[in-house]
C-alpha cells in the first residue's frame, strides 16, 4: 500500500508487494508532474497579472453639475477578458480574485472662471451598490493652460465571485459645459489577497 | 517506457523489464532537470527607482524635463543597457509588456503661480495630473504625483519614459529649484 508525501506525491513502501512496483513508479511520477506543472502554471500567472487598459479621444460633454460616467473607445491592452466596449463602453470588471491597482488619467476642457472638477473611481461592489473610492481633484483657473488633469488611482478588492464593474464619474460646477478629452483608464492585479493564486 | 502528460517524467509501464535503480535514476535526473528549468524562470521583480536630492534649477522656461542622480534599484534586467549611467532624465524599459510608472517632485512655494503639471511622457503623453497652487508662502513644500500605465515594446531603442514639470510661474524669480523626485517603473504584465 503506498504512502504519499505531505505535497501527495506517492511512494511504495517497503512492505507493498514487488508486483506493484511498475505501477507505483507512474503514480510517483505522475504526481511529480502534477506538482511541477502546477508550480509553472503559478509562476506565469504571477508574471502576466489580469490588466487591462483602456482610453479615448473623442470630447464627452459633462454638464454643470451632473455625473458623468466617462465612455471608452479603445481597448489598448485586455490579457483577462477584463473588458469588451462592444458591449459596455464604460467599464472594466474585475473578474478574478484579488487586490487591484485602479486608476486613469483625465484631460477635460478648460473654462473660464474659478471651478472645480473631480474624477471619482467608482467600485459597483462597495456598499450600497458604488463607493466613492478614490477622488482626484483639480481646478479650472482661467483659460490658460489648454487642459485641466485629473490622476485618481485607488485600490480595489474582487472576491472573485461576484464580478466588480469599476468606472470612472467626472463632475464639474462650472457654469457651462466642459469636455472630457484625452484620457485612459487601467486596472492591474497586484495581490492575491486571501486565497488563491 | 512511459512519461508522464505534462513534464515528460519517464516510468516504467507494465512490460518493460523490471530495473528499478536505473528506472529511479531516469526518473530522479528528469525531474531535477525539469525543476531547476522552472526554478530559472523566477527572477526578481522587474522594477526600476531612479531619485534625487540634489536640487534641479528650473526657470529656463516654462517646462522642464526632470533630472534623476541616483538609479536606487534596477531589478531583473528591467533598463537597457545605454539606459542606466547617471544622472539621466529619460529611461528605455528592456521587457516588452505593459508597464506602471509613477513620478513625484517636490517643489518651494512660489508666489504669483497659478497651476503646476507633472506628466508621464514618452513618444506621447501617458498620464498628467494637474495642482492648484496656494498663492502665498505661509506654508512650504508642495509636492505632485503622477501614475500612469503603457505598453513599452523593450527594444531597447525606443520607448522611453521620462517625466516633465510644467507651470505657469509668473518669474518673481528667476531660477527655481526643484527638489526631492523619483521616477518609478516595474512591469505589471509580460507581452
């Protein structure tokens, strides 16, 4: 009767029967295999982490006032199936588990006069159904320069069962319409958290 | 003789003659072999960290590109070669994949300024984030960060990185110093 070592690799022990022993070598080494293919599987998952990074061009008017979840037009990089504008242009989810490094880079319009914009990361897991994780904010001062830049950056937890949508919402208080314009948005795993791998 | 599906691990199956020590020894020498192949492929984290004190003098104009002294850490071949002698202001990452960076500086308070801009650039701009400053000096050291993502192609030729201050100083003096900054990058995912 084989035993097996603590990572199940199997062995034959010094009672089991002589017959047996061409059979036990394909367990032991099959086992071997096991564990060594698991091991390289692991580290390539550590060296392409699920990331994704989207961005956009094209102006996106945000109103006085309103929240605007900005539009995505190109998927730059997506090695997790992490997003698909085809169907949804405002998102990235987070689909396996794991502790995720979000964040964008913003350009909007600028406007005359003293105002305040904000760029808002928001998490569709979080309490209440969105969590204002993380808020960069900037201000227009005059028309000079050409843009205003806004960089959040948060971190966000997915459990790997339920799917996190995280987006990005821009508002401003300015007394007309400004324009998101250059901008990109970008997600990286950088921890397994609790469990897994 | 059989091997196993994945690893190739030779055993001896049912007809073979029985040679226990020999099949042991086969069996032992492939899976060393085939560990140490893995074992290989687990490097450092690929990162670069380039800082300095030394104060930068900036008043030439209105934009600057920042200037690093030290290279702190250059882990897992992450520079190319002609990338990595100091002080420098622009870096080539060396591994195609998609990459994190993040630049701060530290700056005095200056009067008469409206905005400061510190962007992450490389053929084309990758991230920018933008300050309001405090138009008095009742306070001292400002600093700004910027962190953005981009696929660099590691060629070794291209695709730099480098980070630029910009503001609207209205020149109450005419050189400013910028002081404590970092550039830093590592590779999130290989391409």
């Amino acid at each position: 009767m084989p035993a097996n070592t603590p990572l199940g690799i199997s062995y034959p022990l010094y009672s089991d029967a002589i017959s047996t022993t061409q059979a036990q070598f394909q367990d032991m080494a099959t086992d071997m295999d096991t564990l060594v293919q698991q091991l390289e599987d692991r580290l390539t998952a550590a060296s392409t982490r699920p990331t994704c990074k989207l961005s956009g061009i094209a102006n996106q008017l945000v109103a006085p006032a309103t929240n605007v979840t900005v539009v995505w037009a190109a998927e730059d990089f997506d090695n997790d199936n992490m997003a698909n504008i085809g169907v949804n242009a405002t998102r990235i989810q987070l689909i396996d588990q794991g502790i995720y490094l979000v964040g964008a880079s913003i350009a909007l319009s600028n406007t005359l006069g003293t105002y305040g914009v904000s760029a808002t990361i928001v998490n569709s897991a979080g309490v209440g159904g969105g969590v204002q994780t993380m808020r960069g904010v900037s201000s227009n001062l005059d028309t000079t320069p050409g843009q205003t830049y806004i960089n959040p950056q948060s971190m966000v937890y997915a459990d790997g069962i339920t799917t996190v949508d995280v987006t990005v919402v821009v508002r401003q208080n300015s007394a007309a319409g400004i324009n998101i314009q250059d901008r990109n948005f970008w997600a990286t795993k950088v921890s397994n958290g609790g469990g897994g791998f | 003789m059989g091997v196993t599906p994945n690893r190739g691990y030779p055993y001896p199956d049912p007809s073979s003659p029985m040679r226990i020590t020999e099949d042991l020894q086969a069996l032992a020498e492939a899976y060393d072999a085939d560990l140490k192949s893995v074992q290989d492929t687990v490097q450092q984290r690929v990162m670069f960290r380039a800082t300095a004190s030394a104060r930068q003098a900036y008043g030439a104009g209105a934009t600057a590109t920042v200037s690093y002294d030290v290279l702190e850490e250059n882990n897992g071949g992450a520079l190319a070669a002609g990338s990595t002698s100091m002080p420098r202001d622009t870096f080539i990452p060396n591994i195609h994949g998609m990459w994190m960076f993040t630049a701060t500086v530290s700056y005095p308070q200056w009067l008469n300024i409206g905005w400061v801009s510190l962007e992450l650039y490389s053929t084309f701009l990758v991230a920018s984030a933008k300050a309001t400053e405090m138009p008095n000096n009742a306070d001292g050291n400002r600093t700004i960060s910027v962190t953005g993502m981009q696929e660099m192609t590691g060629t070794g030729t291209g695709n730099s990185i480098r980070a630029i201050l910009t503001t609207n100083v209205a020149g109450t003096r005419s050189v400013f110093p910028l002081f404590s900054r970092s550039l830093t990058g590592f590779l999130v995912a290989r391409i």
